[in-house]
C-alpha cells in the first residue's frame, strides 16, 4: 500500500506527497497536462519542442543539468499526446534545490530567439532521424492519421511535418508558454525520504507565489465509431514488408482499459503469448511481432505489429493474424492463460513500485487524471478481468471496420 497526502496551493498547483524512509533520496516529478493533443492541427510539435526548451535555462538558472549532478542527483524528461513530464532525483538533503530550479523554469523560462533556434535545430534533425530517415520511422504517422479523423491523436506527438516547428516564431512559442506552464495546469509529485510538512513548506516557498494561468478549457473533440476499413500501403525504401493493424478501444480513465490490455498481453507478451508462439515460432510466418496498447487518457489504439517471413506475402501473414484474433472471439481464453498474464502485470506494477522514482511519476499521472487512488487499486482492477470479458471486449474491437491498416512494400531484390 502506497499512502500519500495531497493539498493545492492557492494558485491551483496539485501536490501530492509519498513519504519513504526506506531510501535516502528524493524524487520530484513536476506534470504539465498538455501534450500533443492540445496543440493546434497547424502548429503540432511545439509540445515536444517545450521538452527541449525547458532545459535551456531561466532567469536565475543558465543550465539546468549542472546543479542538478552537482548535488548527485539526475533528471530527464518526456512527452506524449496527453502530458509533459519533468523528473529529478537527488538526496533528500538537496531537495530544494530541485523546488527552486522547477519554480524558476516554470516562471521565467529563458525563451529568446537564440534559445528557440539551437531547440529549433534540434528537434527537427530528432524528427528527419527518427521518422523520415528510419525505415518504418513514418509509421505513427500514417496509423494516427488514418485512426483519428477529427480528435488530435491524429498526429504524433512529435508533430505532422517539420514544417510546423521550422516556421515557429516567437510569438507563438511565448503565447504556448503562457498557456500551459502555469501552476494551475500542474502537477507537483513527492516520494522518498521527505514530510508532508516539508514539501508544504518548499512548494509554498518556491511556488506559491508564482500568478496563477488562464483557466483552460479543453474542448477536444471526440473521436466517432469508425465505421469502414482504412488501408494506406506505402511503397517506400524499407529492407523488408511490414504491417500495422489499428483497432480502437477505451481510454485510460475507462474501467474497461485493464480488460484491454490484458487482450494485448493474451496476443503478445513474450514467448508464450498467443501470435509470438503460433505465427513465428511453430508457424515461422513472421519474424518479428508484438501487440500493444497506446495508454492513452482518450480512447486509445491496439496495434499489431509485424515483419512476414521470406516468402510469406503479407495478404497471407495478415489472415493468419486474423484466424488468432477470431479465436479470442469464438472460444473463451482458458483460466491459467488468463492467470498468467495477470501474475506478469501484479509483477510489473509491484517491481516498478521499488523505485522511487517511478511511484513519484505515476503518482504525478493518476493526480492528473483526477484518479489518485490507481496508483494501489491497479492491480486489483487486473485481476478483476475475466474470460467473458476478454472475449466480448474481442468482439467489439477486432472488426474489419475498426481496423486502419498500414502496409510497407519492401523494394524487389
């Protein structure tokens, strides 16, 4: 069991407060809630361009890494559709270092043309390396785009085009500053060798009187049912065939969720899962594949993923991945299966509850989902799942008409 305390500083700012005597450091995790899906459809990226941007430097604090390695400690941070999140880890007994250099970036950012040309620079490059220049790297692109025809998961998080980060001006990157990194659009997560009373004094120190933001109103759209197949197939130089197959489900605040992603772990989660043990090892059809869920806060994606064999067309892979998943339909999954993956995620959860660290970053997640109490009642809600579950959920999602489809065509040899 997990015991935290929460309070709300006067300019909206949620904290909440882990105490563990058990390890001598600290970890503070400082949430933004915004991510892609609250930017503009013609100014995308400018989420992750923020994750750079942060770390160069404010009105007091030239470079942010330094002091922290200085007094031990490390930090790093990431984005996605729905968050940007801030971590640091350092002794207990320099903790405030860290309230007094997450206070002074979230009230005086150092945002200048300099600074947003070298970020500028960066993310772009991160963007033709990692999505134009890696084969397959365009693939998010094409899934999110064929999945989401009105809601913004419609793009990945590190944008639609560079175009949209290389024609950023000032102005706008200022006016997203002003918007979304404010106290009332935060959460400040705790955990380690600290008191509640601490960290009510620092965060009161450090961030209280920082102004409080416009309040946001988040108007994003709600993706409909799709009701028809999407099929994009992308003729492009990739070293072997590929195939993506889509299919929507529940978001993360929905009780529906664990249900599935356990379906995701039944089809693949290691060696004895269902697609990796029938189609690559005893069938030899494939010679990668996985199946996974998005996580995200609006309903999500359950993706398979795959590479054919030598000699196996993808029409052929592609109706075996169909006859596995019409067996989750048709016949219920048997009770040790069901078990089995269950005893995987208690594992994972309890494992991943070890490290400081992550209860301060799940802490921070649940807070901002206005749900706590997950971070001690997930794996109870696992463990609620049952066979008939999996097998209606089954039927529900893995339909031809809520599936979107990416094929790559590797070049003939």
């Amino acid at each position: 069991m997990i015991k935290y305390e929460r309070f709300q500083l006067d300019n909206g700012l949620q904290v909440i407060v882990h105490e563990d005597n058990s390890t001598p450091m600290a970890a503070v995790n400082l949430l933004y809630k915004v991510g892609g899906r609250d930017e503009s459809p013609d100014k995308t990226g400018f989420a992750h361009l923020f994750e750079h941007l942060m770390f160069s430097g404010s009105a007091n604090v030239p470079d942010f890494d330094d002091p922290i390695q200085m007094a031990g400690g490390e930090n790093n941070a990431f984005t996605n559709n729905d968050i940007t999140n801030f971590y640091d880890i350092v002794p207990a007994e320099n903790m405030e270092l860290v309230f007094w250099l997450e206070s002074d970036r979230m009230l005086s950012l150092n945002i200048n043309q300099q600074s947003l040309d070298v970020q500028r620079k960066v993310v772009v490059e991160e963007f033709k390396e990692s999505c134009l220049n890696q084969p397959y790297g365009d693939a998010w692109h094409h899934i999110s785009e064929l999945a989401y025809k009105v809601h913004p998961y419609s793009w990945p998080t590190i944008g639609k085009i560079p175009k949209h980060i290389e024609e950023a001006t000032l102005e706008d990157v200022k006016a997203f500053y002003q918007k979304h990194y404010q106290p009332n659009n935060a959460v400040l997560a705790v955990a380690g060798k600290v008191t509640i009373e601490e960290v009510k004094v620092l965060a009161k120190k450090w961030f209280g009187d920082i102004p409080k933001g416009p309040v946001l109103k988040k108007d994003i759209p709600k993706e409909p049912v799709q009701k028809e197949f999407h099929k994009r197939i992308q003729d492009t130089k990739v070293p072997r065939n590929a195939m993506y197959l889509a299919f929507h489900g529940p978001g993360r605040d929905e009780d529906s969720y664990y249900t599935f992603d356990l379906l995701s772990d039944i089809l693949s989660n290691g060696s004895s899962s269902r697609l990796f043990r029938r189609l690559l090892k005893e069938r030899r059809l494939f010679t990668e594949i996985d199946a996974y869920i998005t996580g995200s806060i609006d309903p999500g994606l359950l993706i398979i993923e795959g590479k054919p064999s030598e000699g196996v067309s993808l029409e052929d892979a592609e109706a075996a991945i169909w006859a596995e998943l019409e067996l989750i339909k048709t016949e219920l999954v048997n009770e040790h299966e069901l078990q089995k993956v269950k005893n995987k995620v208690e594992s994972t959860l309890i494992f991943s509850e070890a490290s400081v660290l992550n209860k301060a970053i799940n802490l921070a997640f649940f807070e901002a989902m206005d749900r706590p109490e997950l971070i001690n009642e997930e794996v109870l809600h696992y463990q609620k799942v049952t066979a008939e579950g999996l097998q209606q959920m089954a039927r529900k999602i893995f339909t031809q008409e809520n599936c979107s489809e990416v094929y790559y065509l590797a070049e003939a040899k």
